[in-house]
C-alpha cells in the first residue's frame, strides 16, 4: 500500500447518487455520501479486510465495506443509530406486499375497531413527562395511528432482523428532515419548532408506501460473509484488539452543532424509553452542549490559541469546545490504538462557527492527531458540500451579502492520517 494516488482523487462526488441499496432507508443528519467511505474502502484496501467506522452513525461506512466484501466494524452511542446500521446490512428474504399487508391492515382494523385499546395504550405506556411530549409533538389522531403500527409491529419477534427493521421503517416516517408524521419543522436542522398549521400525512399510509419500497431494497441486497457488526459502544473505549483494523472512515460530529437526541427521541419514546433518560443520555455525545469538566486536557499549541480567541469573547463556548477537542483526542488515540501500523484513518468533518469565530475544527483535529497521538498528517483535502442534500445544521454566522446558493454550499475537509509503520 505504497504511495496510494491520494493526489489525483475528486471527492466532490456532483450528481452522482446515493440512495442505491439500502443507503435511503433513515434519514440521518450530516450523513456522509457512500462514495466517500467507497472511494477510500476500495483505494486502500483488500476484500476480507477490516474497515472500522467508531462513529458509525446510519452506518454508510459499514454499508459499503459488506457491497464491497470487506469486514465492516461499526460503534455508535446513539439507540436510533444502532438500529438504523443494522437494518442497512441485513439481507431479508421478504415479500413487500404481504409484509405491508400484514403490518398495515392490522394497525388499520385496530384503528377502525379498537379504538379504546389504542386510547388505553397511549394511556398506560408512557410517563408523565414522555405522553407530555408526545401531547406536545403529536395530533391526537397521528397518535392513534402510530400506536397502531406499533402494536402490530410487536407482533413480530423481538430483537430479530424482521423486527428491527420493521421498526426502522416506523422511525423513518417520524425523524426527517421536514419532521414527517410529528407537528415539528426543522427536525434534523435546528431546534424543532411546533408548526401548528402543519397537517401531517396519515401515519399508516406513509409507513406502508416506505415499508413496500424498502422490503423490496432489503430482499435485494447480498447475502454472503463477512458480515458487518454493529456496537453499541463509546468511541473513546473501543472494544476490539490494538492494531486489528486495516481502514478507519468516520465523520466525527461537528463542534457543538448537532443535537441527534433532539430528533431522535420523536421516534425513540415510541419505544418506551422514557424521555428523561433520553435526554439524559445527550450528554455523552461527543460535540454535544454539556461543559462537564472531565478529562480535560491542555492542548497543542494551535488548537490552544483558537480555545483562547473563544475564551476572549465567552468561556461557557470555550469550555464547551475544550470538552470536544478532549474528547475527540481520546478517540483518535483510539483510531490510532487499534489501527494497523502503516495503515490509514480517514476522517470527514467540517468546520464551526462558535461566537463568530471560526474554530477550525479540521486543522485542530489533524494537529491534536499529529502532535498529541502520533499520527502523521498525509493530507487534509477539501470537499464540497450541497447542503439541499445533506441534512447539515443552519450555519452561524453567515453574511448576508452572499447569495442564497453560496450560503447554502460549503466544504468539509477530508483529513487523511496514517499510523507509522513499523521500523525493523
Ligand atoms: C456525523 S455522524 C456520523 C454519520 C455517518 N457517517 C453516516 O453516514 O451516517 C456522527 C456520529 O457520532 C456519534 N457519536 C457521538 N459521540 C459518540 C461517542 N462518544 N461514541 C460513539 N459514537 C458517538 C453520533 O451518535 C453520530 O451518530
């Protein structure tokens, strides 16, 4: 793997597709492109090898590491993530019609039929807090259909592929970008803001128009080995052995810019995880608002000079940026721990805008990894982004003498690491 042409490659990937296979079936915010993780997947490595993405998110990386043969390994700390990455990569021998027939026509005769039983459901299965939110986010009768579904979905096995991704398929009519079946607007984008004008789509109708598109995607994917796996774990503790993987891709969440349990626990409380631990959990997120104070660290000098340029004008925004910048070196410490020696990290991120000031996140990231985990920085490429086509957060700070299409492209950087080899 001498000299891969890291030089010559376009990663701006204008008009090509990727909603092939199952890459549509969730919406996910600051979703990677498939022919980013591909490109490097096929550039840098063998078919049977190991491709690790520690912030796996909807699982793009894993996706293209099993159509192209190889051992996918994914790690997320997000619920919704988990259960999205897995029912990208498993295969399923079902028929779409039946399948939608049968969820579909029992959550229509329980709704016809059942009225009291779908009122007592809604009743008996949430906390106080949770039916408060669900009161908030949710037309009475958009309820009524999604408890529908929901008992007939629970029909089916628990924790089988079946399940899963039939739950997959409920989610995805709840958490997207226009807030499909709640009263939110600006779901993946902002905060979610309560549209009261909004008159959202029948629920059971929605889910069977997905549920027959994407039984027929998922019947249609490969079956053969190795297949992926997908971890719940923390990127920071990686639990796989130290130089076991050939590649990392990963886009790491941008510096305090997406909250993914503000979306996603729409469609999380439906599966009776109470809101307050929902939102309990936000706080392990890397990049996420909290400014608790462990394993802070002093950083190199570049990365310290933009923490102080912040602390000048806010030191909550500072505290909140030198959490990030830890934590993402512990994780890199960890791409680097587990990584083969001589083998390459990738890792797509874009900048952020904090208090007016540009935080650099690109080049922090690839100065914590080269002078603080013993990385060596190949190159950093820019990419353009189309932000209609990326859910990406409202950007901070743009002036307004631009024009519209300028302010909605942007880049993000491409940041290519490589563990040294080793030297006999
Ligand atoms: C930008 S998204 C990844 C999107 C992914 N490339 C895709 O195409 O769907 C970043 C992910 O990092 C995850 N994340 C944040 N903190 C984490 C942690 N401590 N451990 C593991 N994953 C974490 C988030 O849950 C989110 O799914």
């Amino acid at each position: 793997m001498i000299n891969p042409p890291i030089n010559d490659i376009d990663l701006n990937f204008h008009n090509e597709t990727s909603t092939y296979a199952t890459h549509a079936i969730h919406a996910f915010a600051a979703k990677f492109p498939p022919q980013l993780p591909r490109t490097f997947i096929e550039m840098l490595t063998n078919p049977g090898d190991v491709i690790l993405d520690p912030m796996n998110g909807s699982g793009t990386t894993t996706l293209e590491a099993y159509l192209l043969n190889r051992f996918g390994i994914g790690c997320d700390i997000d619920p919704l993530a988990i259960k999205i990455a897995k029912a990208k990569v498993t295969r399923l021998n079902i028929d779409g019609s039946e399948i939608a027939e049968e969820v579909c026509e029992y959550a229509k005769n329980l709704l016809i039929n059942e009225p009291f039983l779908l009122r007592e459901a809604l009743e008996q299965r949430f906390d106080e807090k949770t039916k408060e939110f669900i009161n908030y986010w949710f037309l009475p009768e958009t309820q009524m259909e999604l408890m529908s579904l929901m008992l007939s979905i629970e029909r089916f096995e628990r924790d089988t592929p079946l399940r899963e991704f039939l739950e997959v398929i409920f989610s995805s009519i709840i958490v997207t970008k226009s807030g499909g079946v709640t009263r939110a607007r600006d779901l993946a984008h902002s905060r979610p803001h309560l549209d009261i004008n909004k008159v959202p789509q029948n629920a059971i109708d929605m889910y069977q128009k997905r549920l027959l598109k994407f039984a027929t995607v998922v019947s249609e994917l490969p079956d053969h080995e190795p297949r992926p796996i997908i971890l719940s774990c923390d990127t920071k503790n990686l639990e796989l052995p130290s130089d076991s993987v050939d590649l990392v891709v990963t886009s790491p969440p941008y510096a305090n810019a997406i909250d993914y349990m503000r979306a996603h626990k729409f469609s999380l409380v439906w599966f009776g995880i109470p809101i307050t631990q929902l939102s309990n959990l936000r706080k392990i997120y890397i990049g996420s608002e909290s400014t608790s104070k462990s394993n802070l660290v002093i950083l190199p000098p570049f990365t310290e000079s933009i923490l102080e340029k912040l602390g000048n004008i806010d030191s909550r925004k500072e505290a909140i940026l030198r959490k990030y910048y830890s934590e993402m070196r512990e994780a890199i410490a960890e791409m680097f721990r587990v990584l083969k020696p001589g083998h390459y990290a990738i890792l797509v991120v874009g900048t952020s805008t904090m208090r007016g000031v540009d935080v650099k996140t690109p080049y922090c990231l690839a100065d914590i990894a080269e002078k603080d985990v013993g990385f060596h920085v190949v190159d950093i490429k820019s990419r353009e982004l189309d932000r209609n086509r990326r859910m990406l957060p409202v950007r901070n700070g743009v002036t307004n003498n631009k024009s519209v299409i300028e302010q909605r492209m942007h880049t993000e950087e491409v940041i290519i690491l490589r563990k040294p080899a080793l030297e006999y």
